[in-house]
C-alpha cells in the first residue's frame, strides 16, 4: 500500500504548537523509528483508522488494555449507559463495589481493592501504603521496569549493586530517589546483596511480573520465587505491578500464571476496559491502612468513577465468563511471533524474540533477551525501518524497540497472515 500521510502531518503541525512535541505522551511522538506519527480518529475490533483513511491491523491495543477489541459492543454499550446518568460525581456509586467484587475475585491474596484513576496512581500509592505498613523507607525496583512517572521511580541505577539510585529525569531532586535501590531484574544475586546490605529497612520491592516496559522480558524460572522467599524472610513487602498483565495474561495475571502470591497487587488499563482507571489490592490488615480507616492518605475526585467502572465491569465479565479465551490467544499469537521470527532467520535478519502469551516482542539483537543490559544491544535503527515497513504494510506494532506488543480476541488469521507477509516484504529490504 501507499501511505498517505498529508492530514496526520497537519495535526501534528497544529499540535505541536499547543502541546510539548504535539504529544501527550512521549513515546507517541514516533521519535525512536524515524517518522512522524498517524492520528488515530476510529478503531473496530483488531483495526484501526487514521485521520488519512489509512488501516493499520493494531498490536498496540491502547497498550495493551483493548484484550476484546476496540469498540466492543458490550463495552461500548456499558459506558454509553453508565453516561446517561451522569459522568462523574465525585461520590460514592454502586458500580464501584460491582468492579471491586469481580477484581478481587481474581486474586486470592486480594481482600481489598482501591481504585484510583492511573497506573502510575496506584504504583505510588502502594508504595506509600508499603511505607506505613513497614515503617521502613528503602524500596528496591528493578533497571527496565517501569511503573510509572513518580519521582521515586524515576530512577537509574547507582554505579554498583545495592547502591542508592539516581535521578532519571530533570526536576528530580537527589533526595527524592536516595530511598530507591534500582537493581538488575532476573539476577537473584543482586536481591540477596542488597537485602543483606539493607537489612530489615527495605519496606517493599515492586516488579513488573512479566516485563513489558523493555519490550516483553519473562522472569527466569525460579526467580520470582526467589523474589517471594527473600521478602518473606526480611518481612518486606513483595508489590506486582501487573497494570499491563493483569487480566491479560490470564484472569488472574501474572501471579495465576507463575504460581507465585504478591502482598499487594498494582492494576491499570484493562480493569477499565480501556478508561483511565487504576487500583492497588491486597489483604484486609494492609488495606486498612489507608485513609479514611488509617493513617495512609490517598485521594482522588475520580477514583471510581462511574464511565470507567462501567466500561472495566463489562471487560472482565467477559474475561471470567470466557477464560478459553486466554489459550485462544496464546495460540495465535505463537503463530505470529514464531512466523516473523521464522522470516527474519531465513533471510538473515538478526533477531530473537520473548512471548509470554499474548504479549510479545521482537529484539532486533541475536539475545536472549533478560534484563536491560541485553536488551539494550538491540539495534534500535534496524527496529526502525523493520517498523515503517510494517507501518506502510498497515502494520501498527509499538513505535519502540522497548514496549511489548498485544494482540486480542479480535484478531484474526487474516490479520496473522497480514502481518507476516508484511515482517517478509520488510526483511527482503533489509537486503536490498
């Protein structure tokens, strides 16, 4: 196909002059593949529309939330409801103990849920929430994960294992992540020095499950476990941060799927269906803490607001009331991760891959792939043009070497074959 591209263009012209890089969001922008970006204005089921007429079969799912499709009617229909009787009141609505009810259902460790109205929300108020429960100040995280734009998680790693992290962004102060420790993820060693080294101050350590936020990196087998064991042992806090895996990867996330029980779990995304939406669950004992039964305050005026419960009500029963959904998924997208892999081995492109159902990533780097130090050695400009390919082929992947894709329920063997004719037009070129 030939794109066309003279629309999208204008408005990010427009909206470069009202918005920092016409962007709300920075990896939006298209920077790290060298092109500007399509605006969306329609999506249907496994597709989506930009404002050219151009259709993109869409292995981004508004980042992965979108597991039924775009537009699906039952959710749709839900929030159109849930309108007609009022956005927003800043007051308490039935519908939030109806989603409470069902998230918690999924989660066995889970007696209490607070909604919030982002990942990042909910990141940073377990946290605060670990912090009260503990009395500890230390936290450890893992270099790659990402969970959000709190100042104390924008953190790069100290100069060794077990140092104190260092700002990642300007206006963080030092001070602010002097409480950090950022570690390697997947090295068992790293957790147990920094636990010996900090001995009963580490108040919890929060982990991407399966990584999605440098491209899709699974846990070693026996690494979560070992996560589980070592903060047990110190009485340390052990916080999922399943806001892209959970309800994706199975109902019950990440933690059904490993066999491995979290203290408190982080959900965003798809418990909205698609809405601003985020949570933090655990046990009673812990949950209670926060405000108005505790001393942890957290607030927000549209924490549980109807539109979003609504829409994330309507997801999940889905989900509960159809779990072959989930083989469904793992088998299709086998088929295509393992195709375009199969297509980049026979022309020679280097390149491996990580899928834990269906999420999913393709390494422009011979791998593996298990921590940022390895998928740092990708090539990013090879990503690049393998993703404008795919883009002119009406391919829509993750415009980032480092964010996994998706696939849902709406996707289908033809959009399998698309996409797979189109990884082969792009590794021919690649040559040529």
């Amino acid at each position: 196909m030939t794109r066309k591209t003279e629309q999208s263009h204008t408005l990010q012209k427009r909206a470069e002059k009202v918005i920092p890089g016409g962007v709300n969001s920075p990896v939006r922008a298209f920077r790290s593949v060298g092109c500007e970006p399509p605006y969306i204005v329609r999506g249907q089921g496994s597709h989506i529309w930009d404002a050219d007429g151009n259709e993109y079969v869409d292995y981004i799912a508004s980042w992965g939330p979108l597991i039924l499709g775009h537009a699906t009617p039952s959710v749709i229909e839900a929030v159109i409801s849930a309108a007609r009787k009022g956005t927003s009141f800043g007051a308490s609505t039935p519908a939030e103990a109806d989603l409470a009810e069902l998230v918690i259902s999924a989660f066995p460790h889970m007696q209490k849920v607070r909604f919030v109205s982002s990942g990042t929300e909910a990141t940073m108020s377990a946290i605060r929430l670990a912090r009260g429960y503990t009395k500890r100040k230390y936290i450890v995280k893992f270099e790659g994960c990402y969970h959000g734009h709190s100042d104390a998680l924008l953190v790069k790693a100290g100069s060794g294992i077990a140092t104190l992290g260092i700002p990642g962004s300007a206006g963080v102060p030092e001070e602010f992540t002097q409480f950090t420790l950022a570690l390697p993820y997947n090295d068992t060693d790293a957790i147990e020095q920094a636990f010996a080294k900090f001995k009963h101050q580490i108040a919890c350590v929060i982990v991407e499950p399966v990584v999605g936020n440098m491209g899709c990196v699974p846990p070693a087998p026996g690494y979560l476990e070992a996560l589980r064991a070592i903060t047990a042992r110190d009485q340390t806090l052990l916080i999922f941060d399943e806001v892209m895996t959970g309800f994706r990867l199975s109902f019950g996330g990440a933690q059904e799927l490993f066999g491995v029980q979290p203290d408190l779990t982080t959900m965003g995304k798809i418990i909205g269906g698609g809405l601003p939406v985020g949570a933090y669950g655990g046990p009673s004992e812990i949950m209670d803490l926060i405000s108005p039964l505790g001393p942890v305050y957290q607030a927000g005026t549209l924490s549980g607001n109807p539109l979003a419960m609504a829409a994330g009500f309507a997801t999940l029963s889905y989900l509960r009331d159809h779990k072959d959904v989930y083989a469904k998924l793992d088998k299709l997208a086998g088929e295509v991760v393992a195709a375009v892999a199969a297509a980049a081995r026979d022309t020679g492109v280097t390149m491996c891959h990580n899928r834990v159902g269906s999420m999913f990533t393709w390494f422009f780097t011979a791998g593996p792939v298990t921590d940022w130090t390895s998928a740092a050695k990708c090539d990013t400009e090879a990503f690049g043009r393998f993703f404008r390919v795919m883009l002119e082929n009406g391919i829509y992947l993750p415009p980032s070497q480092f964010e996994a894709a998706f696939l849902g329920a709406a996707h289908t063997e033809s959009d399998v074959r698309q996409t797979i004719a189109a990884a082969q037009q792009a590794f021919a070129m690649a040559h040529t």
